[in-house]
C-alpha cells in the first residue's frame, strides 16, 4: 500500500499509540484486499452492542490515548434503568459492562445515539460519501438505497476509521466493485414490509455468494423500514452488503446500468414458494406465548403509530417490548402514541437490544412473538423460541396471548 507521510506517521506511533494500533489494524486489512491506499472518510458508525470484545478493544484504544476525528454513532446497548426495573436487576457483571462500554464509547468520542437505524437518523450520508458503517441492516441501506460507500465494516474496524478518519481503498469503495454480477428474478409478490424482510432471508437461501445483486421483477418501491428489513435479513442469512434493484435503486437505473458492462454470473429466481418457505422456517408452534419483542431493527415511528393505533383502549396479553431510537421515543410521546401504548400494559424503550447477554434472561427458553427473522435468528442461541409474524399480527398475538398459524 502507498500510505501519505501522514499515515506513515500514524502508523509509527507519532500520533500516540491509539492511533498507531488503529491504523496497524487498517493497513493490514488493506493488504488483505489488496487496497492500493488510503482514503478519508466523513462517517462512521460502530456497532458495538455491550459485548465484550468490543469492550476491550475501545478500552485498549483507550488506554492507548486514541481518541476519534470523526465521531461515530453507536448501537443500542441497554437503558438499565427502565428494563432493570420492570424485569429484575441485571448482574452486578452485566450492569458493570453496559456502563463501562457507554462510558469507554463516550470518552472516545463517539455519540452515544444507542440505535441501529442510524441510516434514517441522526447519520445520514449522502450520495457518493465514503464512510465506514458496521451494522447489518445499515451497511447494505447505505450503500444500496442512499448510493454512499461503506465496506461491511466490523465495530472494530469502523472504531478504527472513526481513530484514524480514513478506511483502506477497496471492496465497495471502488466503481467495479459496485456492479451487478448476480441476476435476481423476483417472481413473488412484495407487497409490504414483511415481504421485504421475507425476500431478503430468501435470497442468501438460493445463493450464498457475497456479489452484488440485481434485483428485478418488483415495481414498488420499498418503505424505508421496508429497505431496513431487506438489508438486515440479507446480512442476517447471507454476506450482502450491497444490492440494486432496477429502477428504483440509485445506481440502478436500468439492469444494464446496474451491471455496468458486467456478465451476468449467476441467475437466481426467487418464488412466493420461496417466501413461504422461510415464513414457514420462522412461523414457530402455534399455541401461547408470554412476550413479544418488537423493533429489531428498531421501529420507526410510522411503526409505533400503527402500533398504537392496534392496542387502543386493549390491554395487552402479555409483556410486549417495542425497541426504538432515543428519537422515536421522543416522539411517541409528542404524538401520544406512547401513552397509549403504556395503558395497554406494553413497554416501549430506547437505547436498547435484543441481544444483550443478561438483559432478556427471564425469557430464555420461553415461547414469544417478534416481526424479525433476524431477532429469531440470533435468539436461538439463548433457547428463546420466536414465532415470527407481520408487524400487524405480532401485536395481534401480544394482545390475544397467544400466535396462531
Ligand atoms: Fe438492533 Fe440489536 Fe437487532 S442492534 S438490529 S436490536 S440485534
């Protein structure tokens, strides 16, 4: 790699030890993939939930002196004081943990927004910026429906960016990287939200590889948590970072601008069998159930209101967490949706995640209901048994205690 006499600086440790170490772990990564130099970047987000090798990387940053240039946006983790206080206190280990990482994030410089959509707020880029999001559903949304250039960084490797302002030069930061090479026929009917997310488990399904694919066959455009969804099922079931679907996608005008000259290297159909199959993967015993988990990604405000709107003057059946932003929150409760939520018995909390080791223990190995296949997914490793449904059927289940088939 050709680094600047800046960066070789960097690397020798002039800039402080933190910055060193970060950048060692750059160019290494660079020289991995064949990067021929560096280049700055504008954003960053780190997907660090609380986990513990997180903790000891920002700590070793830290320790280090390192501090960010660019300061990144940060996943959820776990607002203590509210879910403590409704489902028990966590260990003395988890709390000391949850702490320690919002406080190592902070005095490193990041802003502690506690979300995964930073892509619909708060750390927006525009087109052609170059940035370096970690987050499943936020890579593949910057990169496809805002045509920013993000990697599918690591919460390490995006630290690192935010440490040194600048990513290694490949992948998806470079125009061939960025055409099509997989044709996708869409012959099922993607009619909403849930469709999305469905689509976009199935796709991984039928073909594993990590190149850009083409999506074609739909007409309507996807709502922006419709385009959540899709990201974060595709990264969920498969490596996609980046996709076009032709003529709604920016740098997918037609299907040939979306393949930009490139051969078509495979051809993948995608059926409404398809679908099913993986609705039926995640459909789960009927039967009840005693919570639901809800916003994973986390729910935008459009989703707080229809969910408000189903539990209006209802009480709810069971322990039903709505996750959101610290923004969505705020605005709940502006638009009154949150109140309404609250008298029907149901929680709706920022900040935090479904996967926090030590948060959500009292539902280990109990049957629930959530909308994400992703949520199910990763779950299963703490023998939590999700029936995955519609927004609208989810809440429907939470208010009848029960999912039906
Ligand atoms: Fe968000 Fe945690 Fe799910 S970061 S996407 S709630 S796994």
């Amino acid at each position: 790699m050709e680094l600047t006499s800046l960066e070789l600086d960097m690397l020798a440790g002039k800039h402080g030890e933190g910055v060193a170490l970060a950048m060692k772990v750059q160019v290494g990564t660079g020289k991995a993939f064949y990067a021929k130099r560096m280049v700055p970047i504008t954003r960053t987000h780190v997907a660090a939930s609380a986990q513990e090798g997180d903790l000891y990387f920002v700590t070793k940053l830290l320790d280090l002196g390192a501090r960010c240039v660019v300061s990144p946006t940060t996943n959820p983790s776990m607002d203590t004081g509210y879910v403590e206080e409704h489902l028990g206190p966590l260990t003395d280990e988890g709390r000391d943990r949850v702490q320690a990482s919002n406080d190592a994030y902070r005095r490193i410089g990041a802003t502690l927004t506690l979300s995964c959509t930073p892509e619909l707020e708060k750390n927006v880029p525009a087109f052609g910026e170059v940035v370096a999001f970690s987050e499943s559903s936020a890579t593949p949304y910057v990169n496809s429906v805002l045509g920013a250039r993000s990697n599918r960084e690591s919460s390490i490797s995006a630290l690192c960016a935010a440490v040194t302002g600048r990513v290694p030069e490949y992948g998806l930061l470079l125009d061939e990287n960025r055409k099509g090479e997989v044709l996708v026929e869409v012959e099922a009917k993607i009619e909403d939200d849930f469709d999305w997310s469905l689509l976009g488990y199935a796709y991984p399904q039928k073909y594993k590889g990590a190149e850009v694919p083409v999506f074609t066959g739909i007409e309507k455009r996807a709502t922006p948590e419709g385009f959540v969804q899709f990201g974060a099922e595709l990264a969920t079931s498969g490596a996609v970072a980046m996709y076009h679907i032709a003529g709604i996608t920016p740098e997918a005008p037609t299907v040939e601008a979306a393949f930009g000259g490139n051969a078509v290297k495979h051809r993948v159909t995608i059926t409404d069998a398809d679908l099913d199959r993986v609705r039926e993967q995640f459909s789960g015993e009927s039967g009840p159930i005693e919570y639901a988990m809800l916003g994973c990604p986390h729910l935008t405000i459009r989703q707080v209101g229809e969910v408000a709107a189903l539990v209006d003057g209802k009480q709810l059946a069971v322990d039903t967490w709505i996750l959101v932003s610290s923004l969505t929150l705020e605005l709940a409760e502006r638009m009154g949706f949150l109140g309404v939520i609250q008298r029907a018995g149901g929680h709706v909390v920022a900040d935090t995640c479904m996967d926090i080791p030590g948060c959500w223990d009292a539902y280990y190995g109990r049957p629930g209901v959530t909308e994400s296949q992703k949520c199910a997914f990763y779950c299963q490793v703490y023998g939590q048994r999700y029936a995955v449904r519609p927004l609208a059927q989810a809440v429907q289940a939470a208010l009848a205690g029960e999912v039906v088939k």
